[in-house]
C-alpha cells in the first residue's frame, strides 16, 4: 500500500508548518525511529517551505493507522506536544498518487505551475534512495511523478506568463525598454525578493545592475552572487542619477526614495526619463513622484494585475493537467496492482514444474528418443497450461485489483508453503 502523511500551506499557517519541517540531516533519524517504532522502513520524505509530506509503501498497518503512526513519530521525533492532527492530510494508493503528481505538475503550489518543486520532489526523492529508503514501488512512484511533471509544463500551457511580482518587475522593464543589456539597474534591497529579480534579470535581458541595501555584507554577498556592482546605501542619492532603472525591494518601514532625490536626479539627467519600481509593502518611494512628469513609477498594485491575470489563465489548464495526471494514475495503478500477482503467478509456475518433474521420474527407463519426446511434450503442456492458468488469472482478479478472488488463487496453489 502506498500511503501519504502531510501538512502544507492549504491547512495551516507556517508557523505551525515550520515545526514539522525536517532538513536533510534529520530524515535518516527520523526514518530510523519510524522503523523502530512502526516498522516501516520505505519512505520519501518532502519538505519545503510550504510542506512536510511522508510518502510511505507499506502493508503491515490498515491505511488510517499507519498514517497516524507516522503523525504521531514525527511528533515524537520533532518534540511536539501540542496536537495538530487536525492539520494534517492523509491519502492511500490512488489518491496518495494523484496528490504526488498534483504536486509534482505544480497544480498544488501556492503559484500554479511554478518549476521549483519538481526539482526539490527530485532531490527528495535521490536523497532517500541514496540512503537506501525507497523500495521498488517508491521509486516507481516518484519516477512517474517526473513524467506527470514533464508531461503537463510541455503539453498544457501552465507555465503561461509572469506569476510572481519580481517576474513581473523585470517584464514591465522589458516592455518599456527595447533592449535591456545597455541599461544601468540600481537594486535597493538584498533580500529574497532582491534576489528574484536579479535571477529574471539573468534570464530577461541582462543590464547591468548595481546592488545596495541598509545592511552592506547582505548586499555583497548578493551582488557577488549575480556578479553585480555594489553601492555603499549611503551613497544612494548622489549616485541616483546614473540609473535608467531604479527597483526598490526592501521592509523598510519608511519612503528610501523621496520626492527630493527624484526632483535632483532628473536635474542630472538632462531630460531622459527614469522608470521606478516600488515592489516593497508597505511603499518605500513617495507616491507624489509619480507627478513628476519625466518619471514612470509602477508599484505593487501595477504588477499584480499582470501576476493576477496570468494566474486566471493557468487556472484555465488545470483541467487539461488532470487529464493527463489521470492517464498516469491509471498507469501506475496498473503496474502496482500487476506486481501483487507476481507470487501467485510464481506458485503457478512452480506447482505444474514441480508435476512435471515427479511425474517424468517414472519414465527413467525408457529409451533415449521415447525420453526425449517425453520432455518436449511435457515442456509443451506445462508452458500452455501456465499460460493458460496466468491469463484466466489476471482476467479473474482484474489484474490484480481483485483481492478477494487473489487470496483464492493464492490458497489454492498453496502459496504459503513456497
């Protein structure tokens, strides 16, 4: 059975999330206490910052239990008394499969369709093999989460447009400005968000940007990072001038651009206009500049109509995605539910050659030729009748989904005694 334990952004608040959270360091300790305390031993455990999942193959526990077992583990291992139960989510077999290629498509991100979750669901799922965690239907799982990944980014069209405010930044930059590379960026602001700009800048045109920020070791590490020019932050408004691109992403609580600094940059400027991009909450460029008629000021509220509207559109591809998502579920529960006739196909094959064997011992004495035709005839019955045993089979059990009609298979080829 194929089970899933987890908790993520849908379900609650990341304060309550980060408790769960498990780093690469922790997960073969943690795995080890789960294996002593349940005895399941083969998982693939997801964290990120907007989840902590626990894929498990197992078939010692009734689902509802083994995945309050592991609940209660990760509790126990993380040192939680409180109780969130009420916070988690829990799937089986198919549905725990679906969930995965959800994921894995990026249908259940917080920003539909973004990429880096199939890189982080790969590292997961390496590290745990690597450590050797996953059995043959963990790695069958996760390899066919790979394709539903590849499969619904190149034949929907979910990746559409811009949808994050930092994309967005660098786009609205793009369309203004017919070729970005002979541009001058300054970027006031080092952090996560900082750096998501700079990483579009990368991808989009490529000017060249200067780093600042209150806190200058942050901004050196950034610039050196994406190989930017670093500005001491206190020279931001003798320097203002020089930049065709000004973005501030900052948690400042007060305005870094003033009015003033504008007014006294255009002077320096003679004329040419200079765009401003204010992706800080709350606001940290005057909103009186945007009376200033050589400046073009855009904010956060500009951007998320961009963010919003390609949203809407990648919304629109979810039903195609699960179309696709379904094709694979269906494939895996195929080959999951075949896998559980391999046993009783081996008692099959096993039982007619062991006939065989017995009854051709009381021909010993025959001649060489009779012995011979003797063999290939009973060669030739016991493969057709193996064939013939295999075939009404899978048609009796579904290929193996029927359970009450295996377990009849199964006794009567006494499978427990081979």
């Amino acid at each position: 059975m194929v089970g899933l334990t987890g908790i993520s952004y849908k379900t609650s608040t990341v304060n309550i999330r980060e408790q769960f959270s498990l780093s690469k360091e922790e997960i073969i300790p943690f795995s080890e206490l789960l294996q002593k305390e349940t005895d399941i031993s083969d998982i693939v455990v997801l964290s990120t910052c907007n989840r902590t999942e626990i894929y498990f193959s197992q078939n010692k526990y009734d689902f509802q239990l083994a995945a309050k077992l592991v609940y209660k583990t990760l509790k126990h291992f993380k040192g939680i008394e409180n109780k969130y139960w009420h916070s988690f989510y829990s799937f089986a077999n198919d549905d725990a499969v679906r969930h995965l290629f959800e994921v894995a498509s990026g249908i259940d991100s917080m920003i539909i369709g973004e990429d880096q979750i199939i890189g982080q669901i790969k590292d997961a799922y390496m590290f745990c093999t690597e450590a050797a965690l996953t059995d043959a239907v963990l790695m069958r799982l996760f390899q066919k989460s790979f394709e539903a990944g590849k499969r619904v980014r190149t034949e929907t069209k979910i990746k559409m447009g811009t949808t994050s405010i930092s994309s967005a930044a660098v786009q609205k930059c793009s369309r203004l400005f017919e070729n970005l590379s002979d541009k001058r960026v300054l970027l006031i602001g080092a952090g996560e968000t900082g750096g998501l700009v700079l990483q579009n800048f990368n991808k989009n045109g490529n000017p060249k940007v200067t780093v600042t920020n209150r806190t200058q070791e942050k901004a050196s590490k950034l610039a050196a990072r994406h190989n930017c020019t670093l500005l001491p932050f206190d020279q931001v408004e003798n320097h203002l001038y020089l930049y065709d691109i000004v973005i501030v992403a900052t948690g400042s609580p007060v305005p870094l651009v003033t009015r003033t600094m504008i007014e006294n940059s255009l002077e320096k400027r003679n004329g040419k206009n200079q765009v401003l991009v204010d992706i800080s909450v709350p606001r940290n460029i005057e909103e009186n500049i945007e009376k200033i008629g050589a400046v073009e000021l855009f904010t956060i509220d500009d951007l998320q109509e961009v963010v919003n509207n390609n949203m809407g559109k990648r919304k629109e591809c979810i039903e195609s995605a699960n179309r696709i998502i379904d094709e694979i579920v269906n494939d895996f529960s195929e080959w999951l539910a075949s896998r559980s006739l391999r046993p009783a196909i081996k008692a099959i094959t096993y039982n007619l050659l062991k006939v065989t064997k017995e009854e051709l011992s009381g021909y010993k004495g025959k001649s060489e030729e009779t012995q011979l035709a003797i063999n290939e005839f009973s060669k030739h019955l016991t493969q057709k009748y193996t064939r013939l045993f295999i075939k009404n089979l899978k048609e009796m059990t579904a290929n193996g989904k029927r359970t009450d009609s295996l377990n009849l298979v199964n006794e009567l080829f006494n499978l427990s005694d081979i």
